[in-house]
C-alpha cells in the first residue's frame, strides 16, 4: 500500500479558490475522513486524488511517485459516488464483477472476491436481480462492492450514503469498516456528517472554505479542536463558546468566577480576554446555588431521545447544557450551572485558536 501526500496542493477555477495550499499526508492503509461543510472543498480534494479534476498547483504523490499529469484509468484507483451509476440491465452478480472481467482477471479469482463483498454486503440471494428490483439501500451496497472487489491501492468514496435512512446509514457504516479490513487499503471517504466521521475514520481532516483546519484522531478532534471553526462544528448539541477574563489565573463568565482553584487552570500567558469552549456534557445542572456555580434561566429544553439538552441564558450569554430524562428541569426555571473547568478549551480572542495547541 502506498500513502497519499499533497505538497501545496490548490485548485481554482477562474479566481475562484476552492482548495488553498493543502499539506496533507494519507498514511498507507489507513481510513481518512475529509469533512466539512458543503463547498469546502472535500470533494475537489477527493476528485484530485482520482484524477477527475487538474491541480492548480502543487504535487500530489502517491508514495514517492508524482501523479499530476498521470491519468485517472492509470492510478489504481476504486471510486463509489453519491449516485449508484449501476448498469441497468446487469445483474447485481454482473455489476459487481464487469470491472474485473473487462480486466480478464482470473475466473476463480473474480468468484472469490465477488463472494467475499456479496458476503459482507448482506446481498446474499439478490444476485441475479436487476437494479431496478433493488431498494436504494441495496443499490448502494452493489455500487460499493463492485469498487471493493477490485482490490485498489486506494478506495476512494464520495458521500456514498447521504441517500440513505439513518437506520440503513448506520449498518452500512459497519460494513464499509469491515470491506477496507479485508485488504486494507488507503480509504478517503467524503462527508459532511460528523458522526460518519467519527465513527469511520481512524483520522480526520476538517476542511472550511479550501483551508485544512485540523487533522487528527476523532477524539483529539473532538476534545482538543484547533479552532473556534472546529468546536462548533464537531459534536452534537455544539461546543458552547464564551467570553471569558482571566484575572489572577482565575476565569470569569459574566463576572462569575467558574473556578477557584489555580491549579485546574492551565497557563494562560496572562491574557486577560479569551474565549472559552466548554460542551454541553460538561456542564452540570443544579437547582441550589453553591461556590462556583453561574445562576440562569432555563429558556428552551430539546428531547434527544436518551437525554435532554437546555437552552439557559446567563446575562448576555445563552448555554447549552445535557441532562438526564429523569432530571425535573421546566422552562423558565432558575437553576445553577457548575462548569468542569479540567474540560474546558481555551481560544484567543483574536485568532480564535486553541491556545493549548499554540503553546
């Protein structure tokens, strides 16, 4: 296997700057997810890697080989689109295997790898259907296995369950972990769902308007975000994100000291105005006041199923906090909010980066 590494890759069209000077490295085997919001340029990057659209400038490798003017039927690569784009008047048997017949690859080989996804893909008995006689879910599937019997170097995948319910999203997601575990190999996969993200990749690389925002494990990303763009993007309800004062290496939220222990709190560099990150589940809710705890009003309460999560606003400020069901919360309500300052980020004023990652 070979890894993926682009050295001050951008990509525009006309003026319009869609990818900005990415250094990225794709490790050999690994599952790579490019996430972000819609027009950040994941997909650009993805299709680069296949070949479909020209590098500005920059270089792209694949191991220690430039790729740039090398076509994309020469990379050895498997790619699955958002649309199925199966042959209709192909079987599911046939769709799965035309690429590795075209290729004249060995009769028992193509039964056994062709086995081997139908297997894993749960479609056992469908395939002498047609596509039309398939549900979406199914179709998918077949498009997935069809890329996954051709045993690429890379895998390439772009959004390939946003048609899908959210029960068949989550099945699949287990399946396309077991199809890159049977060969292993560099897998970028295409997403604006963070949960898709951090349920697939063993990495994830956060795009926001062309730039690389940060890349790292799902749970760096999730506990130690880069930046302001990254808190709120990554988690569900959001990072919570405030205007705090550092005073004596104490910090003050609308002039309530949420800590009086300085040695929870880390070395600041005496910035007196940061913005501090704290997420809804590390914040806990009390109807009784006590040393360190902000009073608010409870504005808006979400039912999410196996937990709540309160809307409160304290001065100029709104938070969200994540409750049990059990817990006796009403709107209007005042209660007292108690912030546990060890899992708090902290963001400078201006740059909006994590200041814990700066240092």
């Amino acid at each position: 296997m070979k890894e993926i590494k682009f050295k001050n890759v951008s990509k525009s069209y006309g003026n319009t700057k869609i990818v900005n000077n990415l250094n990225l490295t794709i490790k050999a085997g690994e599952r790579l997810v490019l996430l972000g919001p819609s027009g950040c340029g994941k997909s650009t990057t993805l299709r680069m890697i296949a070949g479909l659209e020209e590098i500005t400038s920059g270089d792209l490798f694949f191991g220690e080989n430039k790729i740039n003017n090398i076509e994309a039927g020469d990379r050895d690569i498997a790619m699955v689109f958002q649309n199925y784009a199966l042959y209709p008047h192909l079987t599911v048997w046939d769709n799965i295997t035309f690429g590795l017949r075209m290729n004249k690859v060995d009769k028992n080989e193509i039964e056994k790898r062709a086995k081997e996804v139908v297997k894993i893909l749960n479609l056992q008995g469908l395939e002498k259907r047609y596509p039309k006689e398939l549900s979406g879910g199914q179709r998918q599937r077949v498009a997935l296995g069809r890329a996954a019997v051709k045993n690429s170097d890379f895998f390439l995948l772009d959004e390939p369950l946003s048609n899908l319910d959210v029960q068949l999203r989550n099945s699949s997601r287990e399946e396309l972990i077991k199809l890159h575990e049977i060969n292993r190999p560099t897998f970028i996969y295409v997403t604006h769902d963070q949960i898709e993200a951090m349920t697939i990749g063993h990495r994830i690389a956060i795009l926001n308007k062309g730039d690389l925002q940060q890349i790292d494990t799902p749970e760096e990303v999730y506990n130690n975000p880069a930046n302001i763009f990254v808190a709120k993007f990554i988690g569900t309800p959001p990072m919570n994100i405030l205007k705090g004062q550092v005073i004596d290496q104490q910090v003050y939220i609308e002039e309530n000291c949420i800590s009086e222990n300085e040695n929870n709190i880390p070395n600041l560099d005496n910035k007196d105005l940061v913005y501090v990150g704290i997420r809804p589940e590390h914040i806990f809710v009390h109807t009784e006041n006590a040393p360190g705890r902000i009073q608010g009003e409870v504005t808006r309460i979400e039912n999410y199923g196996n937990q709540k999560c309160i809307s409160v606003s304290i001065g100029n400020e709104d938070i969200k906090a994540s409750i049990k069901n059990d817990q006796d919360i009403k709107k209007h309500q005042k209660i007292y909010l108690e912030i546990d300052i060890k899992k708090c980020s902290y963001f400078d004023i201006k740059t909006e980066k994590n200041l814990k990652l700066e240092g």
